[in-house]
C-alpha cells in the first residue's frame, strides 16, 4: 500500500501512529503521528484535489533505507 510507505519513515524516525490508526473517506486516507509534544498528519487525497509527497520528497525528509 502506498500510504504505508509515506508513513513507515516517520514511523522508522520515532513518530508513533495515532490509536485509531489510518482513516478514510471520500476517496481520502489520513493518519496523525506524535514525537515530542508535536503532531504530524499525513494525508492522501484523490489526485485531482491535492497534491502529496513523492518519493523524492520523502527520501529528502526521512533519508532512504
């Protein structure tokens, strides 16, 4: 699945996933992840409505493993 390898770095830098794990709707897939007293979402929209990380994006922010 794609969403997980957007979020599975995060989750390899010490970001723990939100309890109810991912959420969708409408087309839509979305996650909240904590670290340190902050929150990250990530979410995954139709295309034609938003653009989201690519795998360039990705590897620049989280590094490759």
């Amino acid at each position: 699945m794609m969403f997980e390898k957007v979020i599975q770095p995060a989750k390899n830098h010490g970001w723990k996933e939100q309890i109810c794990s991912v959420t969708g709707m409408c087309g839509s897939l979305g996650t909240d992840l904590y670290k340190g007293g902050k929150v990250l979402t990530v979410s995954i929209l139709e295309e034609w409505q938003v653009t989201y990380p690519d795998e360039d994006e990705i590897r620049e922010l989280f590094g490759e493993k």
